[in-house]
C-alpha cells in the first residue's frame, strides 16, 4: 500500500531542500501559516507539490532531503593548515611547511620586490590549485577522462582586489581561465560546473567573491 504525502510533511521535504539560512527563515514562519486561520489557503497552496510527490509505503519512514552542503560548523576535519604572519603585509609568513616574504605590490604603493609574494597571489594559488583538483574529481564522477599530461590541463587565476583603500572598502574579484586539451567542449563544460559546485573555494567565496570563469578547449 502506499500513501500521499499530506501538506505538512510536503513542507517539511520542502525546508530540507533549503540551505540552512532559508530553511531556518521559512520554517520560523511555517506555523503561523498553518494556523486555523489560514489552513486552508496552506492547504490549497500544497495540494499540487503533494499530489506530484513521491509516493512510498505506508509504515516506512519519509526519507527527507539532505542539506545540499556539508555544515562546516560540525563536520569532521580532514586536514588543517596553519601560518603566522608577523609584519603585515611586508611582512614574513611561517606555516608548517611553508616560509615566505611579503612585499607590497607596486600598484598599491609598495616596493613589490622580486621573489616576494602577496596575499592576493597566495589567494590566486590557493583557488586554483583547488578548483583544477575539483575538476579532476569531477570528471572522475562523471567518468570523464582528463588529459595525462599535467601540462594539458591548466588553470590560470587572477585576484583582484578592487575598491577605495581610503574609505578602506574594499574586496575581491576573480577572473579564472581553465584550459584542457582533447575534451569536447561539451565534456568540459560539464566538469567547470561541476568542480564549481564541490570545489571548497568555490562553495566558500559564494555570494561573497564574483568568480569569472572563461574555458577555453584546446
């Protein structure tokens, strides 16, 4: 035997779609809308979602939607990096496997010294590094076969910070260009979407950092 789903339980598969921040806003008003007053008018309104849901048996519990992200706040650690920075910007950083200068980037008023660093080219190297290991993932999932040759498939990142330093308003743009040889374009549209939505950089700079991504299929 098997059973529809009534509107409360399609609202509560409806809030599990949500990333949390919706999921908390809409189910803090979802009471109200099920009070006797406007029952009904709820009623009318998921009737439809009800009658197009997935039908299971009856006695078996509803399998609800996981959130679409992991929490970050609770999930487990897979590996931490650490670095001290002492001097700023034209400072020295030191991490566990790391040591390097900084030099302020001549377009910002420094001296922008040879074999010295910055934060936004730091940055640079981060997001592709991981963006382009996403890709490899990616195309594993959809059993895409990326090029051998490390040379053949290259992503290059530029930073921007943008803004007014004098009103200290400021922040980040990122214009990327991922390059592959011998994937259809097809395929390799297919893989930048996808590395987009695993990518941790990606998921973290969401809503925050304007990525622009240009693939280019060589």
């Amino acid at each position: 035997m098997v059973r529809n789903l009534d509107a409360v339980e399609v609202g509560q598969v409806i809030l599990n779609t949500l990333n949390p921040v919706k999921s908390h806003i809409v189910s803090s008003i979802l009471p109200g809308l099920l009070s006797e007053r406007k029952r009904m008018a709820s009623l009318r309104a998921f009737t439809p979602l009800a009658r197009q849901a997935t039908r299971i048996p009856t006695g078996q519990p509803l399998r609800l939607v996981g959130r679409r992200f992991v929490n970050t706040d609770t999930a487990p650690v897979l590996y931490s990096a650490h670095a001290k920075v002492v001097g700023a910007r034209t400072g020295h950083v030191d991490g566990d496997d790391l040591k390097v200068d900084l030099t302020m980037a001549k377009a910002l008023g420094g001296e922008g010294d040879a074999g010295k660093t910055n934060p936004e080219e730091l940055f640079a190297a981060g997001y592709g590094a991981c963006f382009q290991s996403a890709m490899n993932a990616a195309a594993m999932s959809m059993k895409i076969k990326m090029p051998e040759k490390k040379e053949d498939s290259i992503v290059e990142t530029t930073v921007h910070l943008v803004g007014d330093m004098k009103k200290l308003d400021m922040g980040l743009r990122v214009d990327m260009k991922v390059r592959v040889k011998g994937l259809s374009k097809e395929s390799l549209d297919k893989v930048v979407a996808k590395a987009k939505e695993v990518c941790p950089y990606s998921r973290a700079t969401k809503g925050n950092i304007t990525t622009n991504i240009e693939v280019v299929q060589e």
